[in-house]
C-alpha cells in the first residue's frame, strides 16, 4: 500500500512552526507496513490544495492530512477535498449538536462559523475529536482513502491512534501492529545490536535498536491477525531480550530513567539527596520529573567548584590534593549529600572536560558515586564529545548507577 | 520571486528525524521576499527526486534543496539535477584536492567513493563547505536557480549564510535584508504590540511581536539597497523600541537571559547563589548556560519541602507559619542562600500549584527574591497553567528580577 502526508498550514511555508506532525505519521505508517514515498507541505490555498491532493490521489492508495480543519475561512482542507471528488458538504445536525456541547462543557456558545467544522461529503465519516472543536474526516472512494485530522498535535495523535489507526489497519490487509519499547543504559548500539543478533533476523516480531538521547531503545514489533496473538508475540520476545541484555534494561515505552528511579524508591521508601559539579543541576531537574516518588527526593546541592564543595561537607584537602573531578571526591560528594540532607541514599555527579597528557585531544570525564546508607560504589566515564552533550551522558551515568544499585539491595 | 523548498533522505520518510532545515530555510527566503509556495520531503530514489525536480522546476523560479550529497551510492541529489537538465557530471581536479585536504587535516586519507562530490555539470558552481565533505551545488539555467545543500543542519546553515544568500539577495532583486530580535520580559505580548502599534504599522522597516518561551521577542526587519543603509534602518528603530519599552529588554538575537545575567554579573564582579523549591532546580540550570560570569555562579541549593529548607538555613518556624509559598519564605530563602554559599547575591525562588478559597480553580504561584548585600526584593506572579509550564516561568520571573536589581545597583 502506498501512502503519503501532507501537513497544511502557511506558518509552515514560512518557517514559524516545525512539522512534527509528518515525522509521527510517517513512523506510524512504515509500522503499518505503508510505503510513504513524499510528505509535502502546503499553505492554506485552495487551488494548491487540490493541486497536492490530485497528484496524491493519482500515485497513493492513502492520503493522510494534517491541518486545515479549524472553523476560520483560511481552513480549507475540507473545501480541498470536496473539490477533489466533486461532492458537496452538508451539514450535519449530529455533528453540530456534539460542537454545540463542547462548547457548553465550557461555558460558551459556539460561534455560528464552527458550524462548518460540522459538515462531511457523502464519501466522508466523522472521526471524533473530544478534545477540540475539529472533528476529523475519513473518506473512502475507487479504494483509496483520505485521512483529514486537525494540526494540533494533541488532537491528532489521539484521533490517529484511537479513531484512524484500527480502520486502516483493516484496509491495510487485516494486520494488527503492536510494539514496545525497551529502553537500556550502560550498553552501546553495536553491542545492543551484537547480542540480539537472533532477534534482529526475524521477520515477525521484527526486533531493531536505536541510539537515543535517553540509551539504546530495543523496539519490538509484532503483526498478526488479532491484538491477543500480537501481544504475545510481543511478550515472548520482550522475555528473550530480558534474557539477555536485562540487567541494562530501565524501562518500557513512555518510562523515562526518572520514573524508573522514582518507582525504585517508592518501592524501597529510601530517601535520596544530590549533589552536582558541571553539570548546571541537571540530575536533580531530571530526577524531577520523575511520575512516582517525588516525595522521597529531599534536595539537591550544586557547587561551582572546591570552594563551595568545601560549603557542602566535602573536605577540602582532599579536594586540593586529588582534583574536584576525581573518584575520590565523586565519592566524598555522595557521602556529603546525604549528611548535608540527612537521607538514606547520597548520589553525586561530576563532570567536566580534560586534556590529555600532550595537551592535544580534549575529552570529557564523568565520576558518579552513590552512598547507600555508608556503602559506597562509584562509575567513571570518558568521552569524546562536546561539553553541553557531557553533561547528559553524565547524568544517565549517575542515574544508572543509581539505578543498580538500589537494584541489588 | 517563487521558490519552493525540497529535504532529500528516507529517514524523513520513515519518520526517523524531524525536518528542522525546511522551516529555517522558509523563514529565511520570506524574509529574503521569495514566496514559499511548497515544501516537501522525498526519499533517496532517483526517479521520485527528478520527479519532484521537474515539478518544481515548472512552477518556481528558486529551489533550494538539502540533502543527497554525501559520498555514497544513496546520495542521488546530483544526478537528479544532472537528470533534470540534461547536463553530464564532470570530476573538477580542483574540488578534489580540496576535498583530500580535508581529509589529510584530519589525518585520514579520503576514500576514492568520495570523488563524486567533487563533480559539478556545466550549469553548477560549487558552494564551499569547509566543515563538511560535500560542497553545495549552485544552479543557474533559463533564469532559474537550484541551491543545493548538505543536509546536516550545521553545515547547511553556514553555506546558507555564508555562500547561497549573498548571491540570491541579488538575483531576488538586488535587495539587502536584515533582521534583529529584541528580547524582552515582564510585558506581554498585546501589550508591547499596543505599546510599539507606530512601528508596527511601518512597511519598511517591519517591526512585528512574536510570544516566545523566553519573553516576547520584537523583530525589527529592514530592506535596503545596500547592507550599510539596511543596518542604519534597523539601528533607528531600535533605538525607538528601546526608548519605549527599553527596561523590558534584556537582549538582542541569540542572547539569552542566562547570558544577560552572566554578563552583569561579570561586569559587578557580584557573586550569586540560588535556593529553588518547586523548580526542579531548572533556575540553576538554566543560569550555567550563561555564556560569561559562570565563575560567579558559586552554587545552587534545591530543596523539595519544609524539612530540606531549615537545613538550608530557613527558619522553621517562619516556614510553618507562613508556608513554602509565600513572599515571606521567598525572602529568607535569599537571604539563606547568600549565607550558605557565602556569595554577594542570593536568588530564590519557589512555584507550586494552589487552589482558589473554593477549590475549583487551580493556578499556579511564583515567589522569587533577591538579597543583594542585605537589601532584599521580591516579586509574586499567578498564572493559570500548567506545572510544567509554570516552571519555565518561575524561572523566567526570578531571572528577571535579578536582572532589574543588579541594573539598578
């Protein structure tokens, strides 16, 4: 099956808005098994409109459309494809009298020009949009078929997963596709890669890693021709790839490392305090964002350098004699954090670039060490990369570290 | 002028990267007066990339593509041109040498596939890229123009800037533009707009208010005949912006507010501290982004609640009495981070979400202080938003105010 995307809206001919809308799409399509061969995007113009729409219905099978859907006289996606199929819109009483709550839900009224956004062609069915006023179209004719979802990324993503996606998965050939995510820290793609060999030659699950801000994500993939055997597809190999890379795994799909240290500590109630130097506080606004066991996070010190370590209960001839970016300090620093906040749990993190001995390669150290009620264990890292990505590889460095270690206890 | 804008790589097709060149380019050419009718992305398919050629060649006069110019057999940008017009790729001896001297300055010898960069048609010019391999493609044919570009963000931009944008001010009518940004806080949007509307309302130069995550940005926007009278023309306006909303604006064009704060902090030799609850300690991270003045940054205290902050040195009892959202609070945390840390300035700030007296509302609070050398001032904001969002403005506010305090110091 062969689909395309085209994104409407003149802020993106001019620059003032990102498409993010397409690159979603488009993942989302090639998991279906969809060949997307062009993304294209278009200003709000009706000529051009159905210029773009002719040539996709001429090469597709499937036209996904963002875009174009609000109530204004610039919106003209259902417009565009009314002229491409030579229907009229009609007004629909069902759709006006949803758009009428919504609208109420808010106390308001709606504004007599929404009742556009309440129309179909005969070729068209509505695609619900309970959070927002544009209610999606999808049509079908001669086998194609045209998806037409609002340009609001919320609103879109939650109509293509819950309105659009069971449908094409149908027109698509029956196929229900499902994947998870396994996310790891502590292991590199190729090895990642190396050691799921096995998995990655299947055809179905297809099993593929990929190098991400946040680790090495493992992502399974499973067709089949219901969501029960999907789903166990998908578990029997998530279970082979905890069977072999599962000490390096923190969590599954939308679970951040955060959150996983989160639900570690409400699991164990251990309190935790941080301390930093380089990284600018990113550990401990990282470890904000965590969904559980914010509570358990009591505070965070971030020092500049060897004097305010010294302000934060780390000794100051040791700083002197061993460097601030040093196994030793990373240590003191863990053991400072949790007398200087009184938690069960120190986790300390410092970062910074060096140079080597001939002064002509620049790399960057990390020194993590975590201080679990007076057990102490620690990491140290060396990388080639630019300061400001430092500072991220440090922090998964100390979060991991964590991570094992309230792990193992 | 009519251009149109062309991103080349499968991995836009699949939905595995976000085409972040298409939006710059789209600013930039309507800045530059050149209408920006479409915008697509194609795979690396040589017949689909002619295709998508021919169409834009008949109705732009400008095509500005990016990617398909690496060295391997899946970059196929030059031979769709080649396709297009009819022309033969011929190797150019002097691209080569260019090319194995920058392999030879970094110590590598370069791999024969690479010689395909260095061709060029009768047509074409090259576009140099002294940080990349491949150099860029400058098309002049029937009086139309194909720039094209690698696709790398970094690189494209400077052969953008440096290479392809002198020579299209000329051929889009021998016409200079200049942008600059003024950056602001503490005033809204519609306010500024009110405040500035004889500016806006001018054609040449254009002065136009966009909302952005760091306060309202003012573009000022000039065309002139030569880069000399298009600069005084932006240099006058802005001395107008400032003389009515100057105590807003804490930069101009990539300074942040870190940057801003950095530089006063270096220019008073004033040492800062910061004490953060509710931030996540995103004030501390967000000031060691500064480009200067990081030295002065000693350290940043982040507490969670109540029993954290005593151990930072705030009264306990002030706290109980008061609560952790308060003015009261916000001020001793200041004056308690200038002790803890030993520092001239002491920053504070503390956000959270509170309910209205009836419980149905929910809006977000922001105390933030300052302590410099004992004078303490502070500032409460309410906003209805989210908690995320209301971080980046409990940031943004503290931030703003110790800019207007060490200001008027």
């Amino acid at each position: 099956m062969k689909g395309e995307i085209l994104s409407v809206g003149t802020e993106l001919l001019l620059g003032h808005l990102v498409d993010t809308n397409a690159p979603y799409l488009a993942e989302s399509l090639s998991e279906l098994g969809v060949d997307v061969y062009f993304i294209s995007q278009v200003g709000d113009n009706l000529d051009r409109l159905v210029l773009a729409l002719q040539r996709g219905w001429e090469r597709s099978d499937l036209i996904v459309i963002t875009g174009g859907l609000g109530p204004t006289g610039d919106d003209l996606t259902r417009e565009a494809i009314s002229a491409l199929l030579g229907q009229e819109m009609v007004v629909q009483p069902g759709l006006v009298e949803d758009l009428r709550a919504f609208f109420t839900r808010r106390n308001r009224s709606m504004p007599e020009r929404n009742v556009k956004q309440a129309t179909l062609i005969p070729s068209a069915r509505a695609l619900a949009n309970p959070i927002g006023t544009a209610p999606g179209w999808w049509v079908e004719k001669d086998g194609r078929v045209i998806v037409a979802m609002p340009g609001v990324p919320v609103e879109m993503k939650r109509m293509w997963e819950q309105e659009a996606l069971p449908g094409l998965g149908k027109v698509a050939g029956g196929w229900v596709i499902l994947s998870r995510t396994v996310k790891t820290l502590g292991i590199g793609e190729s090895q990642a890669e190396h050691e799921l060999r096995e998995l990655t030659a299947s055809p179905n699950p297809t099993v593929a890693t990929y190098a991400k801000r946040d680790g090495v994500h493992v992502r399974i993939t499973a067709k089949a021709q219901s969501a029960e055997a999907a789903q166990e597809m998908v578990t029997g190999v998530e279970g082979k790839v905890r069977g072999i890379i599962g000490d390096h795994i923190y969590g599954v799909d939308r679970e951040s490392v955060a959150d996983a240290i989160g639900e570690l500590l409400s699991r164990s109630g251990l309190t935790l305090g941080t301390m930093e130097v380089g990284t600018g506080g990113q550990l401990s606004s990282t470890l904000t964002t965590a969904s559980t066991g914010g509570d358990l996070f009591s505070g965070g010190l971030l020092a500049h350098g060897a004097a305010t370590l010294s302000r934060f209960g780390v000794d100051q001839a040791r700083v002197a004699e061993k460097g601030t970016l040093s196994d030793n300090v990373a240590r003191a620093m863990a053991t400072a954090a949790r007398a200087s906040l009184l938690t069960e749990i120190g986790l300390a993190v410092a970062c910074g670039m060096e140079q080597d001995g001939a002064g002509e390669q620049t790399f960057g150290v990390v020194y993590a060490a975590v201080d679990l009620q007076g057990d102490v264990s620690s990491v140290a890292n060396r990388y080639s990369t630019t300061y400001a990505d430092l500072r991220r590889r440090a922090v998964l460095d100390a979060m991991d570290l964590l991570r094992r270690r309230v792990m193992a206890n």
